[in-house]
C-alpha cells in the first residue's frame, strides 16, 4: 500500500506545533488486514479531532509495519484523541497483537508543515537505538 500522503486538517495559529510520529508493528502477517482497516478509522478519527492539524499514514504490511505522522496543536488536543473512541477501545483491542512500537514528539514550526517522512524515520530510528 502507498503512503496516504499529509492531508492538511486544519492551519496552525501559532508558530510551533508538536509532531508526533509513530512504528507499529504486528505480530504476523495474517494480523495485517485487521490493523489496517483499524489503522485507516483512526486516521479518520483523526482528521475529526480538534487540535489535529495534518495527518498521514505509511503501511508496509509485508514487513508488518505501519508508521503514522501528525501535527497537533498542543499535547492536550493528542491526549484526548487518544483517551476518544474509538482509539482508546482499538488500541486496548489491538495490543494481543503487537510485536513493538515506537513513538515519538517533537516540536516544529508551522512553517515546516507538510512534515516529512524522512525526518519522522530519522527520529523513530534514534528512539530504537
């Protein structure tokens, strides 16, 4: 599957945003569908969210794994995207089947959105190591 690339949400009013990025991988690779489909609702639920202001998606379901890539306005507004439903609910369901993840934030002016890829696997990368 290509990358969903960045879909803009909303435009920042202030002159940084918190990024956060993330490596999720399952278990097996007949668990892939599953956390696909589950993976597209919540980028859904993401770009409903207030505070959200772009989002987008990378899967690489034959090395198991899926990367997400957001910018929000603040800690607060990701705190409650992922205490809402139905993230909360997905990812309680969804930690039978996780081998790892890795997450991580960083701020970044607003004048750098679009975020890149490259950037968010250097950072993910760094946190592993």
């Amino acid at each position: 599957m290509p990358t969903i690339p960045w879909i803009t949400v909303e435009q920042p009013s202030s002159a940084e945003v918190l990024v956060m990025a993330s490596r999720l991988e399952v278990k097996a690779l007949h668990q892939v569908p599953g956390f696909l489909l589950a993976s597209m609702r919540l980028l859904l639920q993401a770009r409903r969210s207030p505070g959200a202001l772009g989002v987008s998606l990378k899967a690489e379901p034959f090395a198991r794994t899926f990367w997400t890539l957001s910018a929000w306005t603040d800690q607060k507004a990701v705190n409650a995207y992922a205490a809402a439903e139905p993230h909360r609910s997905t990812m309680r369901a969804k930690r039978a089947v996780m081998k790892d993840s890795t997450f991580v934030f960083w701020t970044a002016p607003a004048t750098g959105l679009p975020l890149s890829w490259e950037e968010a696997h250097r950072r993910i990368e760094a946190e592993r190591a």
